[in-house]
C-alpha cells in the first residue's frame, strides 16, 4: 500500500515537473532587471525634476537624470526652511534596472532613502521605502516631470 502511493505521488511530481519548464522560463523572463527591458529608451531617458514633501525640512528637490546606458545621477536638496541652518546638497549615480512589467525602475547603491520609481506617462512617481506607491493628500507631490 505505501508503495503504491509513493508511486502515486512520485509518478506525479515527475508529470507536473515535465510539463513546466516552459512556465518557468517565462516566469524568469518576466523579472529581467536589464535596462533595456523598456521598448524605447527615448520614451523614458532624460532629467525629472521636482520637490517632494520633508518631514523636517521644507521640502527636498529632486533632479534625477536616467541616461540610455542603464546608469542614473541622481542630486536632492534637503530645503534647510531655518535662517541659520544650511541646505543639505546629496549626490548618487549608478546603475538602474527595471522590474519585468517595465513600469518600475530601482536605483542601485542607494538603501538609505526610497530609491524606487513607477514610471507614467512621462513622469516618475516616487514610492516609499518599501516601494509602495505613497497615498494620502500629499501623494500627487511624489511626481517628478520629464524636463524637455
């Protein structure tokens, strides 16, 4: 009897493993983290400038440029909003992948601070530290804009 039913479950391991390759391949596919992954890099290359809410400053100004050879340099500017007390200027480059939809782009060498992005019709949305899209009233001022 328990031979009978190892082979039962053996004889079915083997058919559901012989029939997903294809499956699996496909899966793999579909999470490319190459750049190149979108169809037109002129659609998405370029500068995207914009201020996104502070918790203790006024405000942090945003200038990501996303080049065509998969690398990004990305400046912010904490608003310091204090007389007396001076704007925090921070610098990161680097390489960017995409996930397999083409729609959300990570920069690497960055793990302190969010340092993902949905792209949309032309702009780039911040999401969280979590890469989670912000809600909330504040949420439209995640946005960044393609500069011409």
């Amino acid at each position: 009897m328990n031979r009978t039913i190892l082979a039962i479950v053996v004889g079915f391991l083997a058919i559901s493993c012989g029939q997903n390759p294809k499956k699996i391949a496909d899966t793999n596919a579909a999470v490319s983290t190459d750049h190149t992954s979108r169809k037109d890099a002129a659609e998405y290359t370029g500068t995207y400038i914009g201020t996104v809410p502070c918790a203790d400053c006024d405000g942090i100004e945003v200038n990501l440029r996303i080049k065509t050879d998969g690398e990004y340099k990305l400046k912010t500017r904490h608003i310091a909003g204090k007389e007396g007390v001076d704007d925090i200027h921070s610098e990161y480059d680097g390489k960017y992948i995409w996930d397999g939809a083409g729609r959300t782009l990570t920069l690497e060498n960055i793990s302190a601070r969010p340092n993902k992005y949905l792209y949309s019709d032309g702009t780039l949305i911040q999401l969280d530290i979590n890469g989670n899209r912000i809600k909330g009233p504040l949420a439209d001022r995640y946005i960044l804009k393609k500069q011409p």
